[in-house]
C-alpha cells in the first residue's frame, strides 16, 4: 500500500474510534451485591461499551471492557462478566507494620488553574493521616494559579513559584521546599483515589532501604479516540501485581533493569524517601517536560535512586485516575516526547553517573533491540470472548491484548524522538545554563 494510501487508512481508522465510558464496579461492596460507580466526572453508566476498574474490598484488581445491551441493567452484566475474570484475583497486601510516615505532595503546574483546583480537590480528600500540599507554579505568565491558591486554599496549600521553566526544575524547587519524610509527586491533571497517598507512601514504613514507590495510573475519560487509541495500547499502566525491584538482586526478567526505567512506573503518581532524593541530587533540571529534552525526568529518578542501592516499589493499589490528552496532534506530541524523554534521560544518566557506563554497554546490544519493540507498529490481538467475540477485543489498560492498531506515523515519531533525544538534552544543559546565568546577573 502506497504511503499516502496508507496514511488515509490509518486517518480513518483513528476517526472511526468511538466513545467509551469508564467506571469502578466493587465486588465487595455492599453484602452479597457489588457497587457499581461511574469513573470520576464521568455520568452514571448506560448502554455501550465501559472501561471498568474492578475492586475488592476498595482496592483494585483488575480492568475489563464489557459491553451493557441497550435496556440491560449496567450492573448485573459488568458484574456477572467480573466475578468470572477478576473475583478470584488476590487483593495486594501492603506489608505496613504502622502508619504511613509524614509526606509532602508536590503538584507543579504551569496555567491551568481549572485543572490544579479539580487535583487538589481530590489531594485534600486523602485519607493519609499527616500530609501537607505543595503547589509549584512553574515559569507563569499570570498570576491564575498564585490567586487560585490564596482564594481557596490558603490555610491547606503551600505556593512555591519556580520562574525557570521545566518539570524536573519545578520538583527540585518542590522538594527544597518540602518537610516530609516522603515527598510524593502527582500532577495537575489527576483525580487521585482517596487512599492514593495511604497505599503509596506505606511501603516506606515497612521497608526502610525503600528509596521510591509508583502506583497505577488510569484513563479517567475515554471520550476522544486520541484518549482511547493510547489506553487500549496500555496508556500509562503498569498492571495490578505488586512488585519490588532490589538492585542487589537484579530481575531475571528485566536483562535491562535498570534502564528500562519505563517500566517501573510514571512521574505523575511517584513517591521518594526525601533524604534518599536529596541525596542524588533531586532530578537532572536539564530533563523533563518544559526543556529541549521533553521528557525523562521521572526515569532519571528512578534510576538514580536504584543506582545508590535503594529498592522501588511498585504498588498498584495506589490510583490515580489521569486525563489523557484529547487530539491527534496531542498524540504526535506525546509520541515524539516519548522517544526523546527516553534517550534523553539515558544520556542525563551517563553525564552525571559515568560509572554506569559499563553496565549500559554491556546491555546495549539487546537495548537496541528493545527500542525497536518499543516503536514497532502494533496491530490488534482480537481475544475470544464469552459473547462470541462481541466486546471487540481486550480492555484498555491490557499491554498483551489491543482494541486498535498503533499507527505507524506515531511509530515513527517515536523513533525520531529517541534520535533527538541526546541532542534534546544538551540543548537543554546550555539553556539552562544560560538562564541561570542570567538569573544572576540580574540578582546583582
């Protein structure tokens, strides 16, 4: 097939995805009956195809995608479909021998304030019993966000501006300012569950050589096919079985650990022991969303922290619900930001850690082949279902099963990012660099 033949199939492809409705279904929710809610600011469930978050005793289990018939009762057939795919599934167990150590959440944000305000909404609603709010306004241009605060959250949430643009800068100036034991950060366009920070943060109680935990992460909509293509190729999951990663015992299964960052979790449900980021020297500035580099900052993180010898948790019973990005030209940002994060980060790691260096040649070769996994096209896996087939394939959030094919434009961004990517960073050094310098001047 021609390129441009091809392009217009994958257009129409892309544009025939259609709508599709999150929910939580607890089967231990009320007696013998499970609850079925409807996902954060989404409306009550009806007929039509549903992303459901299943639950057990409040904590997730696993994710399906049923479909309701029109006039059915939501209920009665998402639970049905549930009890035979998920009841049998184990409920994590956090290990906490006692409460959950006192921790400081930073947000940072950058002009926009409707979203910050829905975040914090749901941050001041945890159930964690000692936790404070930082909120860092990263290089803004108006004053929404610091008025934001001072009106409805001054006596709950502490403001930090941070006039150098970039995420990573935005959560050094967080984590200077933070008093926790544990500072955890999320960003400003989460719902977060109400026992997100609870479950996040207790592995730290229970295990003092943790330096760092992630948790799951979930479409809160699916109303746009750029949101539903990104979550039905496994959007920012990473799966509810609960795993440490212990640099002292490498994981047969990960030939990369740890550069394979990617997999340990993302940066916008992530938690550190202060003094172990502290340590390292917080994230590499010159990465993260903001700077020439695009991305990595959260990666940079955790392999920094793994490099001094710190385990990282991940836990999935720590939610949060994320708005994925709406549009296709949203979806060629973020694919193209991937690729260049990801070598990025890499090159941010050898820069300021050259010791790893032998480790990373030695996994080069199968890194390689990695990275063309990575940003191969992927096309759809049609699972057999219980209807005949009538629920078109696996969930979203499934990294084996996919509802539709990856288009190859955003393959190839992909790969073209992670050639920009060491490029992107020092570009992003000298910034920087001059910035600060600047910054300096004028200070005299």
């Amino acid at each position: 097939m021609a390129r441009s033949a091809r392009a217009r199939e994958e257009i129409r492809r892309f544009l025939d995805i259609g709508a599709v409705q999150v929910a939580e279904l607890d089967l231990d929710g009320d007696g013998d009956e499970a609850v079925l809610r409807p996902g954060p600011g989404s409306p009550p469930v009806t007929h039509g195809e549903v992303f459901v978050l299943v639950r057990r005793g409040g904590r997730p289990v696993g994710t399906m995608l049923g479909r309701v018939p029109e006039g059915a009762d939501a209920r009665g057939v998402l639970e049905a479909r549930a009890r035979a795919e998920c009841a049998a599934r184990d409920v994590e167990d956090t290990g906490c021998a006692g409460e959950p150590p006192y921790t400081s959440v930073v947000v940072a944000t950058r002009e926009r304030a409707g979203q910050l305000a829905r975040a914090l909404d749901s941050l001041l609603a945890q159930d964690h019993p000692r936790f404070e709010i930082v909120v860092v306004d990263n290089a803004p241009v108006t004053d929404e966000t610091r008025e934001l605060i001072e009106r409805k959250y001054a006596e709950r949430v502490r403001y930090v501006c941070e006039r150098v643009p970039g995420l990573a800068v935005a959560h050094n100036a967080g984590l200077a300012a933070v008093r926790g034991e544990v500072v955890a950060f999320t960003d400003d366009d989460v719902v977060a569950d109400p026992r997100w920070l609870t479950e996040l943060t207790a592995p730290f109680a229970a295990d003092a050589g943790l330096g760092c935990a992630t948790g799951l992460i979930l479409p809160a909509r699916l109303t746009t096919p750029a949101q539903v293509l990104l979550e039905s190729h496994g959007g920012f999951a990473k799966g509810f079985t609960p795993r440490t990663y212990d640099p002292a015992r490498p994981p047969g299964d990960e030939p990369l650990f740890p550069f394979t960052a990617g997999r340990f979790g993302s940066g916008a449900n992530m938690a550190f022991r202060t003094a172990v980021l502290r340590s390292v020297g917080g994230f590499d500035p010159a990465t993260g969303a903001g700077t020439a580099a695009r991305g990595g900052d959260d990666l940079y993180g955790f392999v920094r922290v793994l490099a001094q010898g710190h385990r990282l948790r991940y836990t999935p019973s720590a939610l949060v619900w994320h708005h994925h990005r709406e549009t296709w030209r949203d979806l060629e940002t973020q694919a193209y930001g991937y690729g260049a994060g990801l070598t990025a980060y890499l090159t941010a790691i050898l820069v300021n850690r050259p010791a790893l260096l032998p480790a990373f040649l030695a996994r080069l070769p199968r890194g390689l082949a990695h990275a063309r996994t990575l940003t191969a096209v992927r096309e759809t896996a049609v699972r057999e279902t219980d209807g005949g087939g009538a629920d078109g394939g696996g969930a979203p959030g499934d990294h084996d099963v996919r509802t539709h094919p990856w288009p190859r434009r955003l393959s190839r961004l992909q790969r073209k990012g992670m050639l920009y990517g060491p490029v992107g960073y020092v570009r992003a050094r000298r910034a920087l660099r001059a910035t600060v310098g600047a910054t300096v001047r004028r200070a005299r």
